[in-house]
C-alpha cells in the first residue's frame, strides 16, 4: 500500500476488542475505497500512530525523511501541537 493511497485514520476503540484498532481507509488504483485495520496487541501508542498517519497524509514532504531520528523528533512535536489543538477522533461502533 502506498501513501497516496491512504486517505483517512481513525482510532477504533469502541467495536468488539478484535475490531479495535487504527482504521485506514484506502483508496485503490481503481478508484474503489475499502478499509483495513491495524489491531490492538502490538506494543505501541495506538492514538500516536493515528495522529502520525493523519499528518503523513496532510504533509506527503515529509513522508522522504520516515526513519531518520530528526524526523522522529519533528513528527513528535508536531503531533504533540496537533493534540493540543483537539483530540484524536475516536470511531465507535456503526461508523
């Protein structure tokens, strides 16, 4: 899956404990949308990778840098303002 297919995270925390998760919605070289989850159960900070996808999405020049350690810094600040400024959007059950 490439960046450019990614166009929306959501934070999954109200479905049954299997569905919890990052929710990604993709969109295919065809044009056609579908969802895929990243699930609960890896040892990570699960509303940080959302927020990080998000901003991924939102700012593809930054996409280049992924793994350096000044890019990690810079992707924590940022995230970090972005929290401030509201709150990650949590998807429940039906949506």
């Amino acid at each position: 899956m490439s960046w450019d297919g990614i166009v929306g995270a959501s934070l999954v925390v109200d479905w049954p404990r299997a569905g919890r998760g990052v929710q990604l919605t993709l969109i295919g070289p065809n044009g056609r949308q579908r969802i895929e989850m990243i699930p609960r159960g890896f040892d990570l900070d699960y509303p940080f990778l959302t927020e990080a996808i998000r901003h991924y999405i939102a700012h593809p020049e930054h996409r280049a840098a992924i793994g350096t350690d000044a890019e990690l810094v810079r992707l924590i600040s940022a995230v970090t303002a972005d929290r401030n400024d509201r709150q990650v959007e949590v998807t429940g059950a039906g949506t």
